[in-house]
C-alpha cells in the first residue's frame, strides 16, 4: 500500500533587525535546507524591470528609476505614514505569496524548507509554518551591530524597532530560539542540531 505523499516540515524564521537572520538562514542552506528569502524575492521585483515597478510608480510617483525603486525615494514617502505602507504592502504582499507558493511547488520532495521572513508575526505568517525559530541576540550586540551599517542613525533605528515586534514576544512566541550572541561556529552547532531535532 502506498503511503499518502509527505510535505515538507516548513520553518518560519525570523528576528528583529540586526540579529543575524541572515547569516543564520545562510547556514540552513549550507546545511541542505531549501530557503524561501523574502526580502530577496521582493528586491529582484523591485529592481530594474522587476514586475512590481509599474504598481509601485502608478502609486507612489517618483518612487522609481532606470534602476528599479529609488529607496531612498520610496522610503521618504512611506517611511512614517502607515497608510502608505499599508498601500505598499497591499502590492508586494501577494506578489510574495505567488513567489512562495511557487518555491513550495519546486521542493515539494524536501524534508524541511525554510521561509526567511523578517515580519513573520507582523505579517500574520507564523500562523502558515509548522516550527517558529527565532534568531536574538542581546540588545547591547544588536545596537551596534544596526549603528555599525552605513547611513543608519540611532533615530532609525528607534523606529524600525518600533514598528517591529519586541525582541521578547518573538522569543515567547518561538519554538527555537537561536542564539547568535557567540561565536558563529557555536551559532552554526545549534543550527545543526535544530535540524537534526525536526528532521
């Protein structure tokens, strides 16, 4: 008798600005693990002839140039107006879901995929993810490694964390919790044994 086709164990992964998602979603990959990187996703849809240019423009005049989004330009129109994010949003999110849908299709025989999505909570996508892991690390570290980033100022980064769910609840609301407070090869250990432990 055949046993009903099996689908992947998905991961959502997440962490505030400045905890290493990055880095940590890198090592699931060197690791074997598909990766969905969303903030990739809507870079190439935002860049020179990417899809969501002619949207993006139509709202937000100006927004855009020969190389795709000005985000500098974007950014000062959308940057503390919630309804225009929420206009933005309205745009990229879907496109999103098309592309996410589309990486769950090709790796439908994987294991375990990885979803890499800096608003996991924020975008209600902890509720789609069968394991939540979160990247933290302590806020001292965090600070400097944000400040250390060319044109960041504190005043930014304030904000970015205020419209970011707390570090904490990330951490209360998570199944794992990665650590990339120490070293990266105690980081990539831990990496490493989370898959051994869902797989």
């Amino acid at each position: 008798m055949n046993n009903p086709k099996s689908h992947p164990k998905t991961i959502g992964l997440t962490g505030s600005i400045g905890m290493g998602k990055s880095t940590v979603a890198a090592m699931f990959e060197d690791a074997g693990v598909p990766v969905f990187d969303a903030d990739a996703q809507v870079r190439a849809m935002q860049g020179a002839d990417g899809e969501l240019i002619p949207a993006i423009e139509a709202a937000f005049p100006g927004s855009t140039g020969p190389d795709g989004v000005n985000r500098e330009a974007l950014g000062a129109q959308v940057f503390a107006d919630a309804d225009a994010r929420g206009r933005l949003e309205a745009i990229v999110h879907p496109a999103v879901g098309q592309k996410r849908a589309a990486f769950i299709e090709e790796n439908a025989d994987a294991q375990l995929i990885l979803f890499d999505i800096p608003l996991l909570f924020e975008g209600g996508g902890h509720a789609m993810v069968d394991h939540i892991v979160v990247v933290s690390a302590p806020a001292n570290i965090q600070r400097s490694r944000v400040l250390a980033r060319p044109g960041m100022t504190a005043e930014k980064f304030e904000h970015i964390l205020s419209i970011q769910t707390p570090d904490a609840e990330k951490r209360e609301r998570a199944h794992h919790i990665i650590d990339t407070g120490v070293s990266q090869e105690e980081t990539r250990a831990a990496v490493q044994a989370l898959i051994v432990q869902l797989l």
